[in-house]
C-alpha cells in the first residue's frame, strides 16, 4: 500500500464496513510503518467477469480486490484492518491474505497474530477459524454499534511458531 492507494481503499472499506476506517487511519498506518498491502490483480479481457466492469481499481490500473494493515510489537502482529472489496468477497480473496499474513509473520520471526473481530461479524469469524484463527477473550463493549451502545469484540489469535511435539525425541 502507497499513499497513491489511500483514496481508493477507503472509499472500498466504505462499500465493505459498517464502520469502516477513515483515509487518515490508513495514511497513519503509513506513516507509522505498519505492514499495509494491497491485493491487486492485472486486468485481463478474456478472464474477467464482465460484473467486474465497475469494480475499484489501484491508481495503476489494477483491480483492487483487497487491504490489510498490521502492527508489529514485541514479537507478535496485530491484524488492524483486514477488507475484501464487496465484489470480490466469497471468492478466497481474504483467506489469500490471511495466508500471506502468517508467511509475513513468520518470515519476521513472529510468535503469535492477534485480531478483534465484531462478535456479530459470523462470516468473519468463521473464515478466521477456518485459517486456524482461535478464539482468545473477549473485549466488552469495544466497538461502537450506535451512539447508545456498544458491541463486544472477540479477540482471536494465530500461532506461528507450534509448540514443539512433546512425542518427538532427540537422539
């Protein structure tokens, strides 16, 4: 992700979020040198659905299919900001960037990923728990529902480094 990205993939969280992150959240994600990437796919006339025709494209031209942000800290990452455009949602998009996530994770040495999700986010949560995602806590009343109310985020978390097999042996 580029400061070139920044318009479009906040006017995607529009479409995707209910409560979506602003521009300047992702400019200071930037800023603060989180991991920010976009998935992007090159256009090609004889594959593309024609549905696609008005689906958001990168400054360069590409389909923007989705984003991510996350912070590193102390050994692990937090997944801050993960969306699929809505076109392109229910098509392994967002399982490809979880997977791309914990290759990143790894690849810098991180023991665990943490996330919040909506306790009435089912679709997200499933799709977490079907990339191994568990579940850890609980935080109430962390993201706001309405200006009375409040809704309860269910914290997740992905190992990275397994805990070693307590059947192996060294000989």
């Amino acid at each position: 992700m580029t400061a070139a990205d920044l318009d479009t993939v906040a006017e995607v969280a529009k479409t995707a979020h209910a409560h979506p992150w602003s521009r300047r959240l992702y400019a200071d994600s930037l800023a603060a040198g989180h991991w920010a990437r976009v998935l992007a796919l090159r256009p090609d006339a004889a594959l593309d659905p024609p549905h696609w025709v008005h689906a958001p494209r990168t400054p360069q031209g590409d389909w923007l299919l989705g984003s991510l942000v996350t912070m590193e800290g102390v050994g692990e990452g937090h997944l801050l900001d993960v969306t699929v455009a809505p076109v392109h949602q229910r098509q392994g998009w967002g399982r490809w960037m979880l997977r791309a996530l914990a290759d990143w994770g790894r690849a810098q040495g991180l023991a665990q990923l943490w996330l919040e999700v909506r306790r009435s986010n089912a679709a997200a949560r499933a799709l977490y728990a079907r990339c191994g995602w568990v579940e850890a806590g609980v935080r109430k009343g962390y993201y706001p529902e309405t200006a009375q109310r409040r809704e309860d985020a269910i914290v997740m978390r992905l190992d990275l480094c397994p805990a070693p097999d307590a059947t192996a042996t060294t000989r």
